[in-house]
C-alpha cells in the first residue's frame, strides 16, 4: 500500500482555516485516502476520508488532487481543541496482497494559537 | 455504545512473564487490528484480521501472537515480554477494510 509523506508540525491561528497537506504520489487507483488525528494520547479519531472526489463533512474538508498523488484536509474554522497530531494514511478497500495493513507515520502536529 | 475496549489500560510487568490484553467491539466489525505507538516512530501495525480465524502480520509482529476466535474479540498476546516491548498500544476496528477505524483508548504497558 503507498505511503505517506506529512510535514511534521504545523500553527494555526484560532478561528482561521487550518490546511494540512499529505503526499501519496504512489496511490493505486483503489486505494482510499484517510485523515485521522490523534489528541495526546488517546486513540487516534476518524476525521474523513475520499478516493477521488472531494468530501466535506462536520469536522472537515477533504481536496484530493485530479492525479490523486497529495490531498489536504482543511479544518475551516480552527479552535484550540484542533491542536493535535493529524494522521494522513491510505487503505485498501478489496482483498489482495496486503489489503489489512495499514500504517500511520509521524503525522502533523497541528498547534491551533489564540 | 459503540465503542472498542482495551484492558487493562495501564500494564506494569517484569521480563518473561506472560501477558494478555484484550480487546472487544461491540459493532459487529470484521476487520480488527493492534498498533503500537512509540515516541518518533508513529503507529506501526502489529497484527490484523479480516475476519473469524483470519489473522495476519503487520509491520511489527515479532514478539506478539493474537487469536480471533470469536468476532468481537481479538486479545494480543507477548508470550515472553522484553523491555522493547515498553509502548502504548492500541486496538482498533472497521466494518470492513474501507470503513473508518475505531480506536480504543490505549493500554500503557511497562516491562522491567
């Protein structure tokens, strides 16, 4: 499954929108992209997810690339309780040679400022 | 509630001493699988399973066993803890392999 490539931190002003990037430039066609984060040590939370469209939901956005190699999750309106590690992975949706594994890498670590 | 839980949530033990932690969901997930998460290295994949009796390796494997005999649980087990074993660790499950994971909420485990 591809891997993922994330800047390790990144600050936000509280109130603004909060863009977070993530390279998968060797994403297969039916690979889905995910968008997890993760506040101190506490299971990592779903946030959303896409495989070619973009997506939007309560917590967040999700643009995707037309060639699908990067995506973003923007967090319009960034509050403190944003501050956290923002996990970016790719899963496979079928049964093929290593469709279950999935690893996070180091993530982002946003840090939402007053 | 919907929710996958870990136990114990905080583990001290010595080295060799066999040990369980164990993990349930209660949403009738087929996929499940353990992660650890140590400082700088992210969340690495253990062990998985697709399904009753379907288990397979992750990144990480060496050291650990699990079982899926039924399909709410899915206990990972270090048969002879070592001191590199010393992580947080974390269960999770989907519906299926494009669902969103759920997480529990994290045993701590010591080995001394």
């Amino acid at each position: 499954d591809a891997k993922t490539t994330q800047p390790p931190s990144m600050d936000c002003a509280e109130g603004r929108a909060a863009n977070l990037p993530c390279n998968h430039s060797t994403i297969s066609g039916n690979e889905y992209v995910y968008w997890y984060r993760q506040i101190h040590s506490q299971g990592p939370q779903y946030i959303i997810h896409g495989l070619k469209n973009n997506e939007t939901n309560e917590m967040a956005s999700l643009i995707i690339t037309e060639d699908r190699k990067s995506s973003t999750l923007i967090l319009p309106h960034a509050t403190l309780r944003d501050t956290a590690v923002y996990y970016c992975i790719v899963r496979v949706p079928i049964l093929n040679t290593n469709a279950g594994k999935s690893t996070f890498g180091d993530g982002t670590t946003l840090t939402v400022k007053p | 509630e919907a929710q996958v839980t870990q136990n114990p949530r905080y583990l001290i033990t010595v080295t060799g001493k066999k040990l369980t932690v164990t993990c349930s969901q209660n949403m009738n997930h087929e996929y499940m699988s353990w992660y650890r998460q140590d400082p700088g290295l992210g969340l690495r994949q253990i062990y998985y399973s697709m399904n009753v009796e379907v288990t397979d390796k992750g990144d990480v494997p060496e050291g650990y066993k699990v079982s899926r005999k039924e399909k709410r649980n899915f206990p990972l087990i270090l048969e002879s803890p070592s001191p590199n074993q010393t992580s947080l660790y974390f269960c999770a499950s989907s519906l299926f392999l494009n669902s969103p994971l759920h997480f529990g909420n994290g045993t701590r485990l010591t080995v001394t």
